[in-house]
C-alpha cells in the first residue's frame, strides 16, 4: 500500500547531531560493558596462601620431595605403631590410614626418582 503523502525530510541541526552521537556513544558503552560483563568476566585473583605456614619459594623440588618423602614415611610408621594398640574396627580404620599414606610416599618416591634418577 502506497502512502499518499510522503514522510518529511529529516532536518537535523547541530545540535541534534550532537545529542545523537552522545547517545549512540553511551549505547555502545553500555553494551561493551554488558558484554564484558557476560563475556569477558575478570579473572578472579589468585590464591593467596596463608603465610601461618609457608614454604620458602627458593627451595628446590628435590628437597620438597624428599622431606614430604620423610614425613610421610614418618606417618605410615606412627600409623602402623598406633594399629597394633587397637584392635578390630579401629584397628583397619588405622591401618587402611597407614596404607593410603605409604601409596601417597611411593608416589612422591617416583616422582624423586624423576627429579634425581639415581644410577
């Protein structure tokens, strides 16, 4: 269907032109921001770790391993000790603790013998 009387022409003036180019600038902000929002979240911060207890960061790997390599030997040992003084329940509760750390040092002693393979 035709119109019979046309649209009239747009006359713009400047400042016109100037209030729609502010709002398309303000539109495109406000859409960058909601898609960055939704897009682009900000990388949340790293952990912090808590500095109660804090191991030097210079100390090379092969001395980590082979002190948690240590201590866990050290475990398994109170562990097996602990066992023998109790008796049914307890006693495999203790001693499926005591087999979980011993898995726990074999590990670190492979990943020792990756770091330092002795020859």
């Amino acid at each position: 269907m035709d119109k019979l009387i046309p649209d009239p022409p747009l006359e713009t003036t400047p400042l016109a032109d100037a209030i729609r180019a502010d709002d398309q600038a303000k539109n495109r902000e406000a859409i960058k921001r909601a898609l960055d929002f939704y897009l682009c979240p900000e990388p949340k911060k790293p952990r912090q770790p808590s500095t109660m207890f804090l191991v030097n960061p210079s100390v090379d790997t092969e001395s980590l391993l082979a002190h948690a390599c240590e201590s866990l030997a050290s475990a398994s040992t109170a562990a097996s000790n602990f066992a023998n003084e109790l008796s049914g329940a307890q006693r495999s509760t203790v001693l499926g603790i005591q087999q979980i750390v011993m898995l726990a040092e074999l590990a670190v002693n492979r990943a020792l013998d990756r770091v330092d393979p002795q020859t």
